[in-house]
C-alpha cells in the first residue's frame, strides 16, 4: 500500500498550519485570481480549516461553499517550494464535512449519479468491455458525453501509428471528481473498476486521452486513494505515443490551410505533469501553417478551464475560469483555441462566440491532417 | 455596525450601487479572512482562538471612480476605510481594527501602458507584482522590485509602505522607482502626480503619498521605471569571521560605487541557523553573498573589485557555487516550515542608519533583546540586505520559540521586546523601519521617531484627511 504517501491526520494538520498564513502561491491560484478574494485563495482555504478546528467558525453554508471553491487542479502545489500538499488536505476536509451532511445539496447529486451511473452527465452505465491487447485505452467519461469526436479521432491517430488499444473505462470517470467532492470511497470503486478492466484487458501498457487522466492514475491514486497501480504497467498520454510515432516518421502530417492564428490551451492538470508542454505544441506545429499564439497563463502556470467540481458545486466560478482561459486567449492574437481534453473543450465551446473563438479538438485536427 | 442593522443594510445598499452587489460582501467567511493580514500579532489571536476586529463590508472597486464614491459614503457616514492589496503586510497595516469598509484592490489589476522606449510601465495599483513581472518578462524587462512577497503583494502594497526588494542596493527601492501616480484622496477627489519625479517645479509633494500606508489617499495606479533583464548576474559568497569587518567591505563597495545589485550579510547566528537551515550549509562566520548584474564585463569587474576589498579584509572567497545557491532558493526562507512560524514568536525589528552608526546599533539592539529577555531564551539573527552610498539596513529578528500560550500575555510580552528594540535602535541613530512600514505595530513609536516634527504630520493628515476615516490607528495617526 502507499502509506508513505497517503496523508496521515498529522500531516494534514501541519499542511494546514502551514498553508494558513502563507501567501507565497497566491499569484498563481486561478480561483483566487478570478474571484480577487481572498477567502478563496490557498491562505484562505488553510485558514478556515484552521480556524473551524479552533473553534472560531463553524462549518455552515457560507464556510462550505468556500471550502467547496477550490479548483482542486494542483496549481498551488505545483509552486510550493515545500511542497504542501494543500489539495489533498482540502479533498480531506471535504470528505469529513460531506461524512456529516454537511456538503452542498449538489455534492451529494453528483455522488449518487457517480455511484450509480459512474459519471455525473447521463443516467447510463458504463459499457462493458471486452477484448485483449497489449495497449489499452482508458477512455472515461467526459470522451463520451461532452467531446465524442475526440476519442473517435484520437483512435483514428493511434491505427494510423500501429496501435489498436482495447477501450477500457469507457463511460466512467477517472475518479477524481468523487474523490474532490470529498467521496474517496466512491473514488476507489472507480478506479478499482477500471483496474479490473484493465487486468482482464491483459495489456502492459494505458493509455489516457488528457492530463487529468493521467494525474489520476499516476498519482491520485497514491496520494489520496489506497489504491495499489498494477505492477509493471505503464501510463501513457495518448499524445506522447503519437509524437514517438512522429519522430519516428510513421505518422506524417500535411499542413493545414486554415491561416487563422491559433493558440494551444494547456488542458487542466497540466502542470501537475511537469514536462509535458512542448509535445502537444510541436505536434501541432506539424500541421497548422503559422505560428502557434500563446496564453499568458500556460505551461508550468496554466490554469485550469473550469472542469472538475466546480462546475456542478460553484458553476459561476467554473464558468468564469473558462471565460479567463478564453479571454487569454483572445488576448494573445488567437482565432483559434485548441486542446485535447474532451472536458476542456466542452466548457471552451460553450462560451468561445463570445469572445470571437472558434474551439478545435487537438485530435480531431491532427487526425483530418494525417497523410 | 452589529447593533444597527438597518444603518448597516442602508450603507451596504449604497455599496452596492456602486460596485454592484457581487463585490461587496459581508459574508462571515470573508470577514473573518479579512480580519487578518501578515503581522504576527493577529495571526497569533487567531492562532490562540481569539477572535479579531472584522471589517463590517468588504468592497472589490474596479476602478478610481467607484473608490471615489466608496469614500464619499464613508465619509457621510463617518466609517473607517482600510485599504487591502495583498494582504501581506508585517505590521498590522491593513487590519480593519476598528471594523468599516475594507477596500480590496485587486480587481483593478490592469496593465495598462509598457513604454518600452522610456521604459515604463503604467499598471493599475491591485496588480500582484510577480503577475506584473511575467508580463515584463515577456518584453525582456523587469520592474526591479524583487520583493519575497511578490507573490502576493500587489503594486499600491508596495509603494505605499515604501517597500525594497532583494535588488534595491542597485535599483532602488519601490518609490525610488516610481515616476507617477493616480491617488484617490480620502475626500473622493481623483488626482495625479506630475508625470515624472525629478523636476523643480515647486515641492516633491508626491512623495507624501509613499509611505503614508493609505492615510493620505488610496494609491489607484502608478507608472514605474523599468530595466533590462540583465544580460549577466554573476553571485558570489565570501564567509568572514568578524562581522565589523565584513561591514567595512560592504561599505567599501558601496562608497566606491561598485554597483552591486545585492549585499546580503548574514549574522554569525543568521548564518549557522538560517542559511542552515534553508540553504544547507554549515558555515561558521558571517555569510556574504553578493551580486553584480549587466553588461558581462562590466559585471565581472565590479565584482573583481569587490572580492579584492573582501581579500583585504579577510574574507574567504567561497566561490560561485553559494552564491548562485542564495539566489535561486533566496525566496524558500519565506516558505513554511522553513520560515518562522507560529507557535513561535518573532519580529523583525529592521532598521536603517549610517555606516558610522551602523555597528553600534546592532549591537546594542542584540544586547538589548538578548540581555532583556533572557528568560524567554530570546534568539537575535540579523542580516545586512538593503545597502546605500550613505549607509545600510539590517534586518534584525528577534525569536522566541517558547512563548507564553495565553494570548493576551503573549501579546503583552511580545510588545515588550519591540518597545527594548527600538528603543535601543531610535537611541542609536536608526529608524523605526527601513522598509516593512509602520503599521499599527509600530504606530506607537512615530511621535518620538519625529519629535518635534510629528505635528506637522498631523496637521498634514487633518487638512487632507478631516474626518479621519482613512486607515485609522496606523502609521502613528489615531482615529
């Protein structure tokens, strides 16, 4: 097991004494950049826990909701030279607030359709897979039910390398959002699932479609989940596997006509895998014709786009992330903004009229590139 | 506020209809958040399980304008304003002490000019200065104002308690920086500074707004002077075993105009504890790193110079390594748990002088704490980071790790080692602060730090701020 890296009480503890008066990543936190307040900020997060435990708040609606206002996207960590693991703690706190009744009314909604259904969009379970192969997919949730065309493109990319995975988790959430709910039980099913598909799939190596996915299965599952990650089994980005195969010259792209200048929108749970930046922008460089645009908030300091919790507890910060992701964009010079987070791309559509931008799936545009 | 509900819903329905309902809040969340900033002293209330003073209406303006009309309703109804950029103050600056409206600035956080001619930004004043700094970055400039809370305080936090940076022994501090600035004062009317700070066009009374920590108006903009990223930074450490010596190259350096962007000196008892601790070295002397920046050449002869001055004085030149170490962790002191932290108690009693009044102060100011306070087993650390051509700052700490757990005699003990500090510090030709600002913390001192000249800042504060209602309790004014 991952004792070593679960949180003990004491740990948590001493995260949350110290995230409470310290202020170093509140340049970077997206929430606490889109509200300017305060309260919503990493200090502020630390500080409520903090100070219900001493008994000067208690948790109620309005202490709740803050609580329940972080993005949970690791930004915060992902800066910390300590590294205090404060998204853990919150996803912690969560849980024993939501163990009481205490949780917003959605928390709960959102728990039941996870544990019926394994996703929160449709009241559908999960198809079962069948089928062996050295390389599987974990597909999830958001690919079926806000971006389909991502997963039918991306396998179109992976048969045109040589590579015909065996679908697995398609329909089911990676986990993550029970487990930022404050539902680690309801977590490990899911992921125990996909496990057991994955197991039964035979394969040595999965495959993720986004970061999100793989921050999941590399590391959720060993910081907050007691979990074990099947032995000798590797994690992939879809996207790593397709720029092997690129430089290796088995995937070949012609240019793209369009001239339209575009930027690429780092997905959320990017930073939490550090290194991973250049690939999608030199994949992308192989087909579009001009020069890719970028965001300010990128790379190592990308925030996220609304995705996660937020968007079924505190919608109105959910959407007002994704309108920063796209007022970025907009003010970097692009027309086009592109990513492959099926998730992403959902909440970018919804608002791009507004701000002028028309939203491109990363794998449906390389897929209509393949020579 | 608590026993007029209707007063209160009246003056908050007056908020609103200036900023809009979503940006003013009396949520008990944001007010108890707010009712803290950085200063050990609050967080130690809090720390205790005391409750602090909230502000009764936090506001989030977004522009000079709606701050305008903040004061104008503030001012009808006699409330106090406390102006908020990051919150990261040391002295108690930004507490809503006695409750009113707390006005968060940070929705005015707008780039709004880069003149990359004159090389000037003009940026509205809630930006957060790491923010500001990327965006430099991407120019291939700077703001020069490499504080450690950059992270988190916003540029009005800067200026308006006239804060330094890592680099100011080269670039100055923040006001030396600054060329203008729009001002809303505590009457409502919106104003600006001349557009450039070195003329003789009457009185520099700009100058009245820097440092005055939101009493003489709330800073809503401010256009700063930039630099080119450097094409070279060369950092070098040098260890010394006697500290006046290793002054007297500090002064050397400074008085010859060797140009060092930083002098950091640590203490014997800063180095063997916090370079230790956050750096990993064990060094037993005083640890000096220091930094020349620029043109290579240039760069690398100011600092030939400065090493043949550390040569003579017996400094052991500990080469690039430490150096480059201190600038690319200088910022992790600042981390918890590598910071000092609660439960412990601390202060950091910074000053300034001149280099012939330099030593004496620091040692009496040590001797003061130390040899008051022995029975808390007081720790004394200083470091000597912000030099000038006349002198330099030390940033002395005092450390208690073991303080009282009652609150109230914690705090009373607390302020007991400040009243020995700078007692000991005004007596030996040095300033209450160098760069943290005043605050409520050091609020009590300013009358004997001015003597004779404190009522002209009275009278100053009267005439620009009537009804008082402008950060009330800090920077010595009362309410």
């Amino acid at each position: 097991m991952n004792e070593e890296k679960i949180m003990q009480p004491q740990t948590i503890t001493a995260t949350i004494e110290n995230c409470r008066y310290c202020l170093m990543c509140r340049h970077v936190c997206p929430v606490g950049h889109v509200t300017r307040r305060e309260t919503l900020t990493p200090h502020g997060w630390g500080l409520t826990i903090a100070s219900v435990q001493r008994g000067l708040l208690t948790w109620n609606q309005d202490t709740v909701e803050v609580l329940y206002s972080c993005a949970d996207c690791g930004t915060c960590r992902a800066y910390c030279v300590t590294d205090q693991q404060l998204p853990d703690a919150i996803a912690i706190t969560r849980a024993e607030v939501a163990a009481q009744n205490l949780a917003p009314a959605a928390a709960y909604g959102i728990h039941t359709a996870l544990q019926e259904w394994s996703n929160p969009y449709k009241r559908q379970v999960p198809e079962t897979v069948n089928g062996q192969a050295e390389i599987a997919l974990f597909v999830g949730d958001d690919a079926i039910y806000l971006w389909p065309a991502a997963l039918e493109s991306a396998l179109k990319l992976l048969e045109a390398a040589g590579v015909k995975p065996v679908l697995i988790g398609m329909g089911r959430s990676n986990g993550h959002l029970a487990s930022s709910l404050g539902f680690p039980d309801t977590a490990k099913m899911l992921v125990q699932t996909t496990l057991d598909e994955l197991k039964a799939s035979g394969a040595q190596r999965m495959l993720v479609l986004t970061p999100g996915d793989y921050y999941a299965f590399e590391h959720l599952l060993s910081d907050r989940l007691e979990v074990e990650w099947p032995v000798g089994v590797e994690i992939q980005e879809v996207i790593s596997l397709l720029d092997i195969k690129f430089t290796a010259g088995i995937l070949k792209f012609k240019s793209s006509d369009d001239k339209r200048p575009y930027a690429y929108i780092d997905p959320s749970h990017s930073l939490r895998i550090p290194a991973r930046y250049d690939v999608p922008r030199r994949l992308l460089a192989s087909v579009m014709s001009t020069a890719g645009h970028e965001l300010f908030w990128r790379k190592e300091r990308a925030h996220p786009c609304g995705i996660g919790a937020l968007q079924f507890i505190t919608p109105q910060i959910s959407d007002h992330l994704t309108y920063a992701r796209l007022a970025d964009a907009q003010q970097a010079g692009a027309q086009i903004a592109v990513t492959e987070d099926p998730g992403c791309l959902s909440h970018l559509n919804r608002h791009a009229d507004r701000f002028g931008l028309h939203v491109q799936g990363f794998y449906e545009l390389l897929a209509d590139h393949l020579v | 506020m608590e026993n007029n509900l209707f007063l209160s819903e009246m003056i908050r329905s007056e908020l609103s209809e200036v900023v809009g309902p979503d940006f003013v809040s009396v949520a008990e969340s944001d007010k108890f958040i707010y009712s803290t900033d950085w200063a050990w002293m609050p967080q130690m209330w809090l720390d205790r399980g005391m409750q602090l003073r909230p502000p009764d209406y936090i506001v989030h303006p977004g522009s000079a304008e709606e701050i305008s009309e903040i004061l104008e309703i503030a001012n009808k109804y006699r409330i106090p304003v406390v102006p908020w950029g990051g919150g990261s103050g040391t002295q108690g600056g930004a507490l809503p002490i006695f409750g009113g409206i707390l006005i968060d600035t940070k929705r005015m956080d707008k780039i709004i000019a880069i003149d990359e001619k004159s090389l000037t930004v003009t940026a509205q004043a809630g930006i957060i200065i790491s923010q500001l700094e990327w965006a430099l970055n991407e120019k291939g400039l700077m703001l020069p104002h490499y504080a450690a809370s950059s992270n988190c305080a916003t540029l009005g936090g800067a200026l308006a308690p006239r804060g330094t940076g890592t680099l100011s022994t080269k670039y100055g501090k923040a006001e030396d920086m600054v060329l203008s600035m729009q001002i809303v004062l505590p009457t409502g009317e919106i104003i600006r500074t001349p557009p450039v700070p070195k003329h003789a066009a009457g009185p520099d009374w700009f100058r009245l707004f820097l440092g005055a920590e939101g009493n003489f108006g709330i800073i809503t903009e401010a256009t700063m002077q930039l630099d080119y990223l450097p094409e070279a930074r060369l950092m070098r450490a040098v260890l010394f075993d006697d500290l006046n010596k290793a002054l007297e190259v500090g002064r050397l350096i400074m008085t010859h105009r060797l140009n060092p962007l930083v002098i950091r000196l640590y203490d014997r008892e800063s180095t063997s504890s916090q370079v230790k601790k956050v750096l990993g070295y064990e060094y037993d002397g005083a640890y000096m790193v220091m930094g020349f920046d620029g043109d290579p050449e240039i760069a690398a002869l100011q600092e030939k110079k400065a090493l043949d001055y550390c040569q003579q004085l017996g400094g052991r030149d500990l080469g690039r390594d430490p150096g480059d170490a201190w600038w690319d962790h200088r910022y992790d002191f600042y981390y918890p748990p590598k910071s000092l932290k609660l439960p412990w108690m601390y202060g950091t009693t910074e000053t300034v002088t001149t280099f012939d009044k330099i030593a004496n102060l620091y040692w009496a100011e040590k001797k003061a704490v130390e040899e008051g306070f022995v029975d808390w087993n007081v720790k004394f650390i200083a470091h000597f980071s912000h030099w000038f051509h006349w002198g330099v700052m030390v940033y002395s700490r005092f450390i208690i790790e073991e303080p009282p757990q009652d609150a109230q005699e914690a705090l009373r003990l607390h302020n007991r080692v400040w009243n020995a500090a700078m007692q000991a510090v005004m007596a030996n030709g040095g300033m209450i602060n160098e760069h943290h600002g005043v605050g409520l913390k050091l609020s009590r001192y300013m009358r004997k730090q001015y003597g004779e000249a404190w009522p002209l800042l009275l009278k100053i504060k009267k005439t620009i701020d009537p009804n008082g209602i402008m950060n009330p309790g800090k920077t010595g004014f009362g309410f």
